[in-house]
C-alpha cells in the first residue's frame, strides 16, 4: 500500500463556495481513476489551532497507481481549475504503509 497526503491553507479571500467546490471536485476523482483504493478529503475539523485548512489522504496499491493519480487529467483539472486559485500553502507527503 502506498499512501498520499496533502495538507491545504486556502488564502483569505477564498469564500466558502469556491473550499465546497474543492471537496465536491476531489471527492468525485474515485470514480473517475481506479488506481486509487482508499481516498478520504475534508475540513480540518478545528479541534487545535494552527492546523491547516483542509486534507486529502488517499491510497494505492504502489507508487505506480499513485504516479498515475498524480498525472491524471482529471486531478490535474481540479488542481488547475479549483485549488490553486484559492490556494495559500499546501504541505504533502507520500509513504508506503
């Protein structure tokens, strides 16, 4: 198993239209790219401060599923059409697991 996870601070003016478009964009992508196995994405649920803004984890058979989730058209869309717009900083990390 391999995973991917991202970390989102989305800049001030972003409105909470364009953060509900990111989840519902993303949140589509499992059933547009079948190499991915597990994927989970939400708002920090603001328990601690200091946190970022919202997180995607998702999960692959290898590293090759996660390069062809990576390089997909349609992350590649969301990324270019709905996060980076609104998009402050971002922190990732992938790991076997």
């Amino acid at each position: 198993m391999f995973r991917h996870v991202v970390l989102f601070t989305w800049a001030e003016e972003a409105t909470d239209e364009q953060r509900d478009a990111v989840a519902t964009e993303l949140r589509a992508l499992p059933g547009i790219i079948p190499e991915i196995r597990a994927y989970a994405v939400g708002p920090d649920a603001k328990v601690n401060p200091g946190n970022h803004e919202f997180a995607v984890v998702a999960d692959f058979d290898g590293v090759e599923d996660y390069l062809t989730y990576r390089d997909h058209p349609a992350h590649q869309a969301v990324i270019t059409r709905f996060i980076k717009p609104i998009l402050a900083s971002r922190a990732a990390v992938q790991f076997a697991c």
